[in-house]
C-alpha cells in the first residue's frame, strides 16, 4: 500500500511510483514465470507451458518498460528539446512485439500437439497451485497498474496493466486445460493453449495500436480539445479561443492556442495574459506543453 498512499500531484511528481511499479512488475513477472515453466516442464502441461512463455514476455517487457519510464522523466535537453515522453510509448511497442511473438509460439505449439500422436499425462495437483498462485498475482498487478498507470498518464504502466487483466484470463483458461488433462480428457490442455495464443495475440494488437497512435502524434479526443477550450475561456482577460490545436509527443500533449484580448491592453499587460493562460493549460496532468499566441480585439462598444 505504500506505492499507492504517495499517488498524489502531478505526473512531474510522480517518478517515483512510476519506478516502483515498474520494479514490482519485474520482480513478479520473473518469479511467475521461472514457477510456471519449471512446474510445466515437470508436469507436461502445454496450457502451463504456455502460460510460463507469456510470463517470460511479461518479464522481458518489464525491463523495457523499466527503461522506458525512467528515461520519459528525464528534462528536455539539447539534443532532445521537447523531452522524452516518446519512451514509454516505444516501450508499449515492444510489449507488443513480444505479445505477438509468444502467441505465434503458444499456436504452433498447441497445434502440433493437437496433432501428436502420443500426448504426456499431467502429473499431480501442482500445476492447479501454480495457476492459481499466478490469478491471485496478476489479479492483484492489474488493479495497482491501472490505477498508477492512470495516475501517471504512463501507456507502457497502463500497458502492463492490459497485460496483466488478459494474464488472469490466460491463466484461468490455463486451469480449465489443466483441469481436463487431469481429469483423462487429454486434448483440453493444447485446445485451451491454442486459445491462450489467441488471447495474447489480441493483446499486442490493442496495445500496439494505441500507441502508434501516440508515435504518430495524433491529435486528443474532441473531448479533450473542449476541456482544454473551456478552461482558456475562464481566464479573466480571454474573450476567446480562435484557434486550438494539440497532438500528442509521447503520451503527453502540446497545446497551440491563439485567443483573443483587449487590442488596447499595455505590453506587459499582454505578456502577462499569455503567461496566465499557458500556466493554467500546463496544470492539466495530461499536458506538457502550451504555447499561446494572442490576437489582439478591439473593446466591444
């Protein structure tokens, strides 16, 4: 509960719990996975199997999600002026990536066993402990990297929160295999590995999805571009928007405004205006950046 009781403040704030999740994913995925295979190994389990490959993905991920988080926090420099953020969403790729890689792996595996003229019988109760040891694991990572990931605004944390809510249900799916092997019904366990495969692939497609998106600098929802309008328009001194334009670097957001201001306002007057105004926008945890422009209106009357 520690990580969760310091989630307060903006995401400038925040590198701290960002890093700590990060870490706990790590740690969690490795152990998960090093239990999962050595226990499918010994037990023959494909739907085990299966399940400890997408744990190593997991775990493969974490280190480039760790990487990632860190270096998105870091200043803008000279070499990179607008900052980092373009880190994590490169690292959401690469969960991706790899999402895809284990599925192709888990699929050719559950076919050629499907095939197999000889399928090995599942020894003992262990790969029902395992499985259930990893639900109660992911279960738990899925609820804390959601509601950090959302705190932080982090893709790649929110990422390994999809990860980890479509891990409960391959680990579940891997129980029901594992159930019917055990119970004589031997073709169960490739049937629920096949559909395992299925599962992850969905995964690195939605994940990497989303984040081209934020590579390519789409532009934020209508419903954003409205908040950030409403907000400007409060401002005493604005007597309008003219132009709002944002797109996303990385997954944070840089703003374009041109409002409209008294024509007959001094210098200062002005400068102080557009200071206000790009202060305010910048408060939103979702923005980095603002830059405001201000076209000058005549008094009305």
């Amino acid at each position: 509960m520690g990580v969760f009781g310091i989630l307060t403040g903006g995401h400038r704030q925040l590198k701290k719990p960002g890093f700590l999740t990060t870490l706990a994913g790590l740690v969690f995925n490795t152990f998960l996975c090093v239990l999962k295979l050595s226990f499918g190994l010994w037990t023959s389990s494909l739907s085990l199997l299966s399940d400890g490959v997408n744990s190593l993905t997991d775990a493969v991920s974490s280190t480039a999600i760790l990487i990632a988080v860190n270096v998105s926090h870091k200043e803008a420099d000279d070499n990179h002026p607008f900052g980092h953020h373009r880190a994590e969403p490169i690292a959401a790729l690469i969960v991706a990536i790899f999402a895809g890689i284990a599925g192709f792996e888990i699929l050719k595996a559950s076919v050629e066993r499907l095939f197999a003229e000889e399928v090995a019988e599942i020894v003992g109760p262990w790969p029902f402990v395992v499985l259930l040891i990893s639900i109660l694991v992911k279960s738990g990572m899925s609820a804390g990297f959601s509601l950090i990931g959302r705190r932080l605004n982090s893709p790649a944390i929110l990422a390994g929160a999809a990860d980890s809510k479509i891990d409960v249900l391959i680990s579940s799916a891997a129980f029901v295999g594992v159930g019917g092997a055990y119970l004589g019904y031997r073709i169960v366990d490739p049937l629920v590995a096949l559909i395992i495969s299925l599962f992850i692939f969905r995964t690195g497609y939605k994940i990497g999805n989303e984040n081209i998106d934020y590579l390519m600098g789409r532009s934020p929802s209508p419903e954003r571009l409205a908040e950030i309008q409403n907000i400007v328009e409060k401002i005493p001194g604005v007597r309008g928007v003219d132009r709002l334009r944002a797109h996303y670097v990385g997954n944070y957001i840089h703003v374009e405004l041109e409002i409209r201001a008294n024509a007959l306002m001094s210098n200062i007057a002005s400068h102080d205006l557009e200071e206000k105004v790009r202060d305010r926008v910048e408060e939103i945890a979702w923005i980095d950046q603002a830059f405001v422009h201000i076209n000058p209106a005549l008094p009305v009357g």
